[in-house]
C-alpha cells in the first residue's frame, strides 16, 4: 500500500499536466489536436495520454466539464453582487469571454456529447440567472418582460458571431456582447412577439451543431 501512493500522486499529476496542455493546444488551435501534440506539450508519453482519455473526445469532454464547473461558480459570485444588473452583465461577458478564448471547446459545445452534459450544469445554473433577473427586475434595471431563456440567447447570438469573426476581428465580441445586455435595459417600448419557449430554445440551439 505504501508503494502505491506516490504512483497515484504522478498519475494525477500527469492528468493535470495532460489537461492543461489539451487546453492550451484546443484554445489556440481548434479540435484538431493530435494525442501526439498534447503529449509533447505536456512532456508526458503518449500512452499516458491515451489511457486516460482513449478518444478526443473524451479528452475534450473532460475539459468542457471543467469549464462547466467553472461557469457554475462564476454564476454563484454573480449572484452575490450588490447590484443584480451588474451581476447578471458581469457574468454573462464572462461566460462569452470563456467561450471567445477557446476554440476548440466553443466547437465540441455544439456536439450532442457536450450538450448532453450541458442540460445538467443548466438545470443547477439556470435558477442562479433566474434569481439575477428577478432582483434586477424589481430594481427596474432589466425589462419586466425580459425572460431567462431572452437572457439564455445571448452567450447563443454572441457566439455565433465571434465563431465568424475569430481571425478577422477577434475581439468585436466585447462590442456585441455590450449591444445585446444594453438592450436588457427597460425604454418605453416592449419587446416585439413572445419569447421562445423552452422546446423552441432547445431547436434553435440544435440547429448550430
């Protein structure tokens, strides 16, 4: 038994080693990462990658979980702001901004793997954003018909832009991102036709895969 503790302390370490090369690897340059490249970037032999994660996309999973559980502190800080607006705005740029600096995870995102394991973190995320937009409403800082899935729909749209525009303008995200939260803000005039219900949310998403 004593002998195989420091076995395990090198076998995490290696994950660590292995992870953070992947993350680094997969922000730069998409989901066309080799096993060979990360294991070269983390200084680790390639079978110590491929028994930890056998596939690619295992190892993108792995890191897409870590960033979902990092999402999910994020919220939990927002939801301690003092101003709920600023909470709410701060959390979203971050959100966009984690997905802005990685590329290969923004790619598996639209994968029925990530999503699969997105509708959980969701389900413990969601309540926190719910909670944000209902103090900031009552506050009268955000529209009163303004709904979470409206609120959900921004990370969707900027998204979708900075997919388009990562090596044209690669930070026009911050001025779109701004746009779309500025238009959260109450004015005379009332949104335009319904909010999506949550069937159609889950639709639209589906269709950038």
């Amino acid at each position: 038994m004593t002998g195989s503790t420091p076995l395990r302390r090198d076998a995490a370490r290696n994950r660590e080693r292995v992870l953070a090369a992947a993350r680094r690897l997969f922000a730069e340059t998409g989901r066309a990462v080799t096993h060979n490249e990360v294991a070269r970037a983390a200084d680790v032999g390639v079978g110590t990658v491929y028994r930890r994660f056998p596939t690619r996309e295992d190892l993108m999973l792995a890191l897409f979980e870590d960033q979902l559980a990092l999402v999910g502190r994020l919220a939990d800080e927002a939801l301690g702001a003092d101003d709920p607006e600023e909470g709410l705005r701060r959390f979203l740029v971050q959100v966009v901004e984690l997905q802005a600096g990685d590329r290969g995870l923004q790619e598996f995102m639209l994968g029925p793997q990530a999503r699969a394991r997105a509708g959980a973190a969701t389900s413990r995320i969601a309540p926190v954003v719910g909670a944000l937009l209902d103090r900031a409403k009552e506050r009268g800082q955000v529209r009163p018909e303004v709904t979470a899935l409206d609120v959900a729909l921004i990370p969707v749209m900027v998204g979708a832009v900075t997919a388009r525009s990562r090596d044209v303008a690669p930070e026009i995200w911050r001025r779109v991102v701004t746009m779309a939260l500025d238009g959260l803000r109450p004015t005379d005039g009332e949104l335009p036709g319904p909010p999506l219900t949550p069937a159609q949310f889950e639709e639209v998403v589906s269709r950038g895969r």
